[in-house]
C-alpha cells in the first residue's frame, strides 16, 4: 500500500514531464502515421515466405508465367472490326512498355496454327484480309481461345496484362494498378477491368478507408457511450485520452517498424479502443464510489485505493484478453501473427498507459462526488433497481437458470460440429465497382482467376508419344465437362483445330516421330500467352479458368482434377502438379482449421490457470469458467443456423471472444472472493459484488457491443460478420455473467 502511495506521488510530482514526454511521443507518431501508413493485402502476409505452398506458387510464376494478370473488357462497335483491331495494337504497344508488364494478350496479338510443308507455322488470328464471316468460321474452330477473346456478341474485346512474378511486384503494388489505368483511359472508356492485382488494390482502398471510418466513428459512439455512463462529464477527458494515446503510441510503433495494414489489422484501432475504455471506466467508477463512501480521504490516499481496489482485477482482466490475442501467434497466417502480436503490445501499453492517465487526471481534479451526475441519463431506467431484481431472481429461481444456461450450452456444443470452414473470395470484397466489374467479366468470360495444370512423366520422356496424345485428350474432355472450370487450353485444343483443318496429320498410319515432331512446334512464343509444354516437352500445360469462389468449392474443383488425373493416367508414369493462386487460397480452411485449434486450446489452458491464480479455489475456478465458454456456445449455434462460416477473418473469434468474455467475470468474482469476511453464504457475497460491480458490467459490455457493432458497419461481408457475431458474443457473455455465473455459485459454491 505505502509502495504504491509512493508511485502515486512521484507520478503526480512529475506529471508535467510525463506530460511532455506523451505529447512528444504522440507528435512523433503521428508524423509517422502520416507519412507510412500503408496498406498491404498481399499474398505474403497470409504465408511464410519458406512455407512450401507459397515457394512452389512463386516458383510455378518463374517457369510457366505468373497468373497475376488484370483482364480488361473493351466496349467497341465491333470486335472484329479493323479499327478496333488498330486502337487494340495501340494500347498493347502502350502496355508492353512499362517495366513489371512481362506480356500482354488479345485478339490482336493472337495466333493460330497452320501445317505445310511438314511444319506448323504460326499466322495471325486476325486477318483484315479475311471476311467477316471467315473469321467468325475461324473462331467457331477455336472456341476455347477465342472465348476468352471476344464476347459472344462481337461488342467487347479482352485484354490481358500478365504481370512479372509476384515478388518482383509488391513493392510496386499499389501503383500498378493506378497506372494500368490511366493507359486504359486514353483509349477506352466505360471499360471493365478485373483479375487478381484489381481485386487486390480493391482490397487495400476498402481496409484503408474502413480503418479511417471505424476510428472516427469509434470515437464519436465511445464520447456518446460514456457521457451516459460516467458518473461525471468531467471523467470524459481522461476516459478519451486513455483511448486516443496508447492507440496512436501503437500506431508510431507500427509504421516505424515498416508493417501495414491488412484487412485484419485494421481491425485493432477499434477493438484496442473499446478495451482501454473499459479499463478507464472500471477505474473511475470504483475512484468515484471510494470517493463516495471516504470523504475525509486525501486526494493521494483516495487515489492509492481505488487504484489498488481496481489494479488486480484490471491486471486480470488484460492478461486473459493478452492470452486471447497471442494465441493468434500460433497461427501459421503471418496475417494473424502480426495481428496477435501488435494488439498483445497495445493491450500492455493501454493497460499501463490507463493508470498513468487516470491518475495525472484525477490529479487534476476536485469534484462534489455527491453533487456530481452525468452529462446524459435515462430517466426510466432505474440501474439500482434492476440490479435488486437480478439478485433475488438468481436466488430464488438458480435451479432453474442453471437447468436452462446448461441445456444451451449442451446444444452450443453440439452446434460446434455443424459450422462451416469456408472462405468466399467474394466476401472479402466490399460492393463498389471493382466487385461489379469482376461479375461483369465473369458472366461474359467464365471466370478470373487462372489455374495451371501440369502433367509430365515420371522417367523424364517427352510427353508427345500416342498414347500419351490420347490420356491427354480424355483427360482435356473431363475438364470440359467440370461446370466450375472454363476454357481449358492445352496442346489439345490445338490438336483438335488442326485435325480439323489437316485430318491426314493424325490418321492411324502416321508414326510417331512424326507426331512428336509436329506437336513439338505448337508451344511458339507467339502464344506464350499459355503455357503448353515445358522447354524440354517432358510436361504439358493446361490453363483453365475459375470463378472466384469458395475456398470449399475451390477444394472440389481440386479434387474433381486430381480424380480424373488418376482415372486417366497410370499415376506410376505420370504425374500431376497444380499451381496457380487458387490451389494456395484452397488451403486458408487448413489454416483456418489449425488456427481454430492451437490458439483456442492455448487461450483456454492459460486462461484457466489464470483463474485458478487468481481465485486459488479449484472448484470455484471451475463453476468460473463453465459460464465463459456458454457464449462461445451460443456463438456456435448462432454461426450455424445462420450459415455464416469460419473465414479469414471469423477465424480468430474464439481465443478472442474467450478473453473478453472472462472481463466481466474476474472484476465480478474479484470482489465475490474480497467479500468472504462478510458473514453469510455465497449468495449473500455475490449479491454485494453485483451491487459493487454491476454498474461498471453494464458501461463496458455497452462500450464494446458498440466498437463491434462499428466494425460490423464494414461493407465487406466477412468483416460485418466478424464484427455482428462479437457484439453479440460479448452482450450474451454479460448475461451469463449476471444470471448463469450468481446462480452457480449461489448454488453450488461454498
């Protein structure tokens, strides 16, 4: 107690410097802030850069071409028209110009085989000398090319722009996509534009802006929350600069550190907000009871107990929602690393932070604690009384509670089982109008997303012998068949143009050699646009185009392939790779799964001895926490019958909902177990920490359904998710805390 008299007195006697200090480490972090806070939504915050997914993806874009590709869909008159063929040539001239554009395609720059004089050459696709109709008949012969060329109806062109490998891109990222654009602009208007590096910048434009949003709303909801809920108008200062400084302190660190935002960290200014208002308002509200019940108290000796009163419970409190967000640690999303992490230093910071803040600012102060009242009230809601209520009916009707809250918790458990693990890429992405061009394109297109197939044999053969030809074709025609892929290209299609035109070139009676040798010329760096053979014909390509999609639908479209691989090929000749970025992204519910698992248990375990610790009762300790996992529980059931899954962003609820949810209940049971030297049974103790606590229960569950209900605004799905089912997690964890948790230990605790 004299030790912390002590610290209270020399924070008071340097507050000016400590002052000082804050206002110049605020000035520098917002200058850095300012100056570097970026945004970063790439692939290498959700894989370690030595994960094995992640170096087989970059290494598929070293050798076969990155799928990082933008399509464009160009309105014209007509998309066989000569003129729109110049204007075509024009902009690909423009394209192929700039540093990080490895190849550009369209109708203007495709080609088509011929066979003569026992060779295959290469002629342009597009011939101005050729008829309309000829060239439709042309097309008609190539379907799975041309598709991807021009729409059905000759009224829009396609435009690909493949960009280098993704690591010699990021960098440029956010750039990139401003410049494509503004080339695209000079020729085309009211154009479509969509692929991966579109999607992406989507992406960062949508967390930027919502981060921006959600604080300046945060903020505003939290000064209203609290001018209803602070004893005092003149708390209001200190409760927002206990929120504004260690969030901006954070930040400086964040951006000094060269790390940005991604569409999980821009979820920690609200939420590390709503906690240090819930730790100012614990601490003003047990300052300013104290200060009620001791009035001849010194202004140091009023401060010394109630930051004593409120320290333990505080310290509690923080640790388990420490726990909640470190076990994100676990994770083997880099995403969620850092975000586990940078929140854990915001938490300790904020915790400290509180303290210093409060007691500078109630240094400041000299308040009638009984003439004092808030800003705002509501007239008819009468808080005492409700909380008389709340203790005679735990009391009087605990069996009853206790048989209810255990039959929820019981279907909570068994609602766990039946809750999706499912990402839509979809709903990562807010309505505007990158989202309406990526469903534009893909009801014309099939698709945006670019899959590579590669089939090569096991004894290093070139794979071009007949029998190879056919499991090639067989397997070319299953892919057709698929309904989820579109478009596949291989050696095949062009097999199948020239049998058409030449049918001697594939008759029965033609060797093999001749074969080889003639397919061999196919793979022409005119359509190096799709990879068909690798340099030395031992592996043949095929590319095929996806939807965006569920990452469940995409484990099918994964499945379906390897099936018809094995049903076609012998597996001990052949072998099967699948790349491109869709085979990564199949993988996040592996991930998801995983992250579920190791950071829940580890929250759980740790979250547990940090109960046991802090009550020193088994028994009671255990009557503790069954009410903490029911509005996990209860979470469960919600996510289940309402169909929303475990995504990317709804992955880290658990730990993190477990660490809020035990809050209420350490300051609860922290003044239940000080209440012992009442004489009386338990229900006699939980009655009076109720009374005690209630109020502070109410201010910070309101504040943090707030800041989640903020975050629920987002207009990106996965994110509103997130947002809606802690908000109501958190409100379902106060009430097992003042119905479930009292009549338990009125019940059974002794």
């Amino acid at each position: 107690m004299n030790r912390l008299k002590s610290i209270i007195q020399s924070i008071i006697k340097f507050r000016i410097v400590i002052i000082a200090i804050l206002v110049v480490l605020m000035a520098l972090s917002g200058h850095q802030t300012l100056n570097k806070l970026s945004v970063d939504n790439s692939l290498s915050i959700w894989f370690l850069e030595d994960d094995p997914s992640y170096k087989a993806y970059i290494d598929f874009q070293e050798n076969f071409g990155s799928d990082e590709i933008f399509i464009a869909m160009l309105p014209v008159e007509n998309a066989i028209g000569q003129a729109e063929i110049s204007q075509l040539k024009n902009l690909h001239a423009s394209v192929d110009s700039l540093h990080y554009v490895k190849t550009t395609f369209s109708i203007a720059k495709a080609k088509y085989p011929i066979y003569a004089n026992d060779k295959i050459l290469f002629d342009d696709l597009y011939n101005p000398r050729r008829s309309e109709k000829g060239l439709k008949s042309l097309f008609s012969k190539l379907p799975n090319i041309t598709s991807q060329l021009v729409t059905k109806d000759y009224k829009h062109q396609f435009f690909y722009i493949q960009m280098k490998p993704t690591p010699t891109i990021e960098e440029q990222r956010q750039d990139i996509a401003v410049e494509i654009r503004n080339v695209i602009d000079k020729s085309y208007s009211n154009y479509y534009l969509t692929g991966p590096p579109v999607l992406n910048e989507a992406y960062s434009k949508g967390i930027y802006k919502e981060s921006l949003t959600f604080g300046i709303l945060t903020v505003l909801v939290i000064t209203v929350l609290l001018l209803f809920l602070l004893p005092s108008k003149r708390y209001l200062y200190i409760a927002l600069l206990s929120v504004a400084i260690p969030v901006s302190l954070l930040f400086g660190l964040i951006t000094s550190l060269g790390f940005a935002l991604n569409m999980i960290s821009m979820l920690i200014p609200t939420i590390l907000m709503v906690y240090s208002v819930s730790d100012a308002v614990h601490i003003i509200n047990i300052y300013h009871k104290e200060g009620l019940n001791n009035k001849t108290l010194s202004k140091v000796d009023l401060l010394t107990l109630a930051i004593r009163k409120s320290l333990t419970p505080c310290f509690y409190t923080t640790l388990t929602t420490f726990v909640g967000y470190f076990a994100l640690f676990l994770s083997p999303l880099p995403a969620f690393k850092n975000m586990g992490v940078f929140t854990c230093i915001g938490l300790v910071l904020s915790f400290i932070l509180v303290y210093v803040i409060t007691i500078i600012g109630f240094s400041f102060m000299n308040l009638n604690f009984v003439k004092v009242k808030p800003l705002l009230s509501l007239k008819q809601f009468s808080q005492d009384k409700f909380i008389t209520w709340l203790n005679g009916f735990t009391s009087q009707y605990k069996a009853s509670i206790i048989t209810v809250f255990t039959l929820i918790l019981l279907f909570g458990m068994y609602s766990i089982f039946k809750v999706d693990i499912d990402t839509n890429s979809r709903d990562l992405l807010a309505e505007g109008q990158a989202k309406q061009d990526l469903r534009t394109v893909e009801v014309e297109l099939g698709g945006s997303n670019r899959l590579q197939l590669n089939i090569s044999t096991t004894n290093g053969a070139i794979i071009l012998s007949k029998d190879a030809i056919e499991k090639l074709e067989t397997f070319q025609n299953k892919l057709e068949d698929n309904p989820l892929i579109s478009s596949p290209v291989s050696v095949i299609t062009i097999k199948s143009f020239l049998e058409k035109r030449t049918p001697v070139l594939f008759q029965s009676n033609v060797s093999e050699d001749k074969l080889k040798s003639t397919l061999s010329e196919v793979d022409a760096n005119e359509n190096s646009f799709f990879k068909l053979f690798s340099e030395d014909l031992t592996t043949a390509g095929f590319t095929l185009t996806l939807m965006e999609m569920r990452t469940s639908e995409l484990e099918q479209v994964l499945d379906d392939i390897k099936r018809d691989f094995e049903t076609t090929f012998n597996t001990k000749d052949y072998n099967l790779r699948i790349n491109g970025f869709a085979v990564v992204f199949a993988q996040l519910n592996n991930f998801i799964l995983e992250t579920q698992f190791k950071s829940f248990f580890a929250a759980f375990f740790v979250a547990f001895l940090c109960l046991w610790i802090f009550i020193r009762s088994l028994r009671t300790t255990l009557l503790v926490l069954i009410p903490n996992i029911l509005p996990l529980a209860i979470l469960a059931i919600f996510m289940s019958l309402l169909h929303i899954p475990l995504d990317v962003t709804t992955a880290m609820i658990t730990p993190i909902m477990l660490g809020i949810a035990m809050d209420d209940t350490i300051h609860l049971v922290y003044k239940y177990r000080k209440s012992k030297t009442i004489v009386g049974p338990p229900e006699l103790r939980m009655n009076n920490a109720i009374r005690y606590t209630g109020g502070a229960l109410f201010s910070t569950t309101i504040a943090l359904v707030g800041g989640f209900l903020i975050i629920a605004s987002s207009a990106t799905p996965s994110v509103k998710d997130f947002g809606l089912l802690c908000a109501v997690t958190v409100a379902i964890a106060l009430i097992t805390d003042i119905f479930y948790l009292p009549a338990l230990l009125k019940k059974f605790d002794r």
